[in-house]
C-alpha cells in the first residue's frame, strides 16, 4: 500500500461534521437545563414517592424529585422487556409474525395477565399487545423464553442492558415486575429506559392503542383495555406503561408528544390512580406550557457518511433513526448555534446498534447537550480480493 492510500484512510476514518444553523438560544433567565438539571418548579408530583419529567428527544432534565432513589417498579418493568422485544425485531433475531408458544411455566404467572394456557400460540405482535395494553405477565414470561430460551437467561440481558445504557439504580430479578427479592429501579433509571424504547417509533402503535383484542377469530375473543388510562383521556398521551403492587404502590412512566415536543413523565409509589394521573397530566401541562424544541435532525435526515477499514462496505451512510433536537424555554431570544458529528475511526467488523460516536450541541464554548450515533447497519470484514481490488482501484483513480 503507498503512501497516498494510506494518506486518504487515515482522513477517511475520522470523521467531524461541522454544521452551523440558526436556532433558539437559551435565555439568560430561565434558560432551558442541560441533561441532569432540573428546572426550578414547583413541586409537581407532591403525591409521588420519586418523579422525573424528562424532554425525549435530548434527555434534558425538566424536574425531578428523589429520582434516583432504588423503589420497586412493579410492571414498569416491562419497559425493559418491550425494548429488548424491540431490539430483537430490529436485529432480526424475531418477526411480528413468528408464533410464540406458552410453556407451563409462562402459563402459571399471576397477577395482569392474557390468560394464555399452557401450549398456546400467539404472534410475537399479538403478545406485544398483551403486553403493552394489559401488562401481561404471562405475555411477558413467554416472550422472554421466545429470546432467550429461559427467563433467567433474558432476566441476565435486561441486567446487562441496564449496564450499558448507565443505569446506577436499576436491578432486575424477572421480567413482568412480580415482588422479587433484588428487584428495583429508579424514576431516573425508567426515564432513560423509557427514552430508549421510544427511539424505536412503532412501540407507540402498541402503548397509544386504548383497546383491542385478542384471539379475534376464537370463540372466546379476550378485550384488552389500556390499563394506562392518558391515552384516552389526554391530548398527545401514547404510552408508555402503568405498574402497582401493594410494595410499589401506583407507579407509570407516560409519555406525550404536542408540535414538536415529547415528553416522559415517571411517578413512583402514588397513593391510587387519580392521583397518579393527575400529577403526571400536571407534569405534562407545566412542559407543554414552558418549553419548545428545535430540531437539529429530523428523523431520516442525512446526517453523513463515514468509512469503514477493511469492511464489505467501505462507508456507511448516517440516517438519522430519531428527531435529534435541542429543548428551549418559550420566548427565549434566538442565536446560532453550532453541532458536531464526531465520530471514532471505524474498522471492520461492526454491529448494528454498536456506539460509533456522538453528536455534540454548542452554544459558543457551552456543550447544550450530546447524543449517542449508533451504527445503523452491521459491516462484516472484507475478504482479501476485495481489499486488493479497492487499494488498486485507489491507486489508479
């Protein structure tokens, strides 16, 4: 290889996209938080034991209070199962369509559940539903045994998901959120998990449905009624999930999207459901009232291309997955601001969903906020007359 190739790899691999585009400032006053800042407000969730009220698309900290305390999460904890659910579709691992079979073991969950009985079959879309609308634990359980082939096995990578998206104060013992000794999480922790969900769109076609049914065709069809009630009763509510034991109390994480602002609101050990409703529909007015967002990418966008040493692909084109976007207080005076894609060298091979870099936000000198880029595709490792055709293709361009 000469030293022109090598040259032009090595500018290649690393790659920063400096954009600049006029969008709302901070006020001086007032000014929207950064990520981990809570907004001054007033106490908005006086009931809850643990809140937070968190702007989806950037993570930024609108209120909270003893977010990070570790409480039982009842089934909450679903979260984390539809997302490796989500993820699992995304990786091919399943399809909407494949048949799932209930196992005694799945069977025999009490509490919310589908009724399944032992040998029964639904879509891995039917038991989805069952498990975003009436937080089915057998659903659960048996989902769970569809990815993992054991509980246990699936319960090991929900702890390890936990581990790699930060999550200090979250430990699972099951997947439906049945008391277990070891199990708990934090409204912080379920926020960031609820975020992550939500980068996967479509889950709101399953949490935002009020009702539906289930074995439509039987004689027996079973209705499902959202046991998270704000997505009827409030403008923009299309999720996310509702959880209670008598250790937890009335917990949920819920989410609402109005323009171009969404929103997660978690309350924790709320004394019954009109109260927990209440506060988080409180929640979602104080953000709806006080704050905007402008759009740095919009989902699809082009953000870029980058290469990829010795892979099948020799570059890999950045779509944007989700909205990237900056939270704003209403009324704030508008300056540029300026973002950059900062990307670590890539080398074959690389996984789909694997951290390839961060999109960084500035005003001036001051971070805003960052994102997490992920890869959006897997790049297997080139064989050796791929590589030989491309560096002599090089050679003589």
């Amino acid at each position: 290889m000469n030293s022109k190739w090598k040259q032009m790899l090595a500018a290649s691999i690393t790659a920063i996209f400096v954009l600049t585009a006029p969008a709302a400032a901070w006020a001086k006053e007032g000014a929207a938080p950064n990520a981990g800042q809570a907004a001054s407000a007033a106490d908005l969730a006086p009931s809850a034991r643990s809140a937070i009220l968190m702007d989806a698309d950037s993570g930024t900290i609108i209120y909270e209070k003893n977010s990070h305390a570790a409480l039982p999460p009842a089934s909450i904890t679903k979260v984390m199962t539809m997302l490796l659910i989500m993820e699992s579709l995304d990786e091919g691992r399943i399809k909407l369509t494949d048949k799932v079979s209930t196992s005694e073991y799945a069977a025999s969950m009490g509490g919310s559940q589908i009724f399944l009985e032992p040998g029964e079959q639904m879509s891995v879309e039917e038991m989805l539903k069952g498990i975003a609308l009436a937080s089915g634990n057998d659903a659960s359980v048996a989902m769970a045994e569809k990815i993992a082939g054991t509980e246990a096995a699936f319960v090991d990578m929900m702890n390890k998901r936990a581990q790699e998206l930060g999550l200090k104060n979250t430990h699972f013992a099951n997947c439906n959120g049945l008391p277990a000794t070891d199990h708990y999480s934090s409204a912080h922790d379920i926020a960031i998990m609820s975020r992550e969900l939500l980068k996967h769109s479509e889950i709101t076609k399953y949490t935002g449905l009020y009702q539906d049914y289930l074995r439509k065709s039987s004689e027996k069809p079973f209705w499902l009624v959202n046991t998270n009630k704000l997505v009827r009763f409030y403008t923009g509510a299309d999720g996310l999930k509702t959880g209670f034991t008598s250790e937890a109390k009335f917990c949920l994480t819920a989410t609402a999207r109005r323009d171009n602002l969404r929103v997660i609101a978690v309350v924790m050990g709320e004394p019954n459901t009109k109260t927990r409703n209440a506060e988080v529909s409180q929640m979602f007015d104080y953000s709806f009232a006080q704050y905007m967002n402008h759009t740095i990418f919009k989902k699809g966008d082009q953000m870029g291309v980058v290469s990829v040493e010795k892979g099948v692909l020799p570059k890999l084109q950045l779509t944007a997955k989700h909205s990237y976007s900056v939270l704003l207080k209403k009324g704030s005076s508008v300056k540029d601001i300026r973002y950059e894609l900062q990307l670590q060298p890539l080398k074959a091979p690389i996984t789909i969903n694997e951290p390839i870099g961060k999109l960084i936000v500035f005003q001036g000198d001051q971070v805003l906020t960052e994102f997490a880029v992920d890869s959006p595709a897997s790049v297997k490792r080139a064989g050796w007359w791929t590589l030989f055709k491309r560096s002599c293709g090089s050679l003589f361009s």
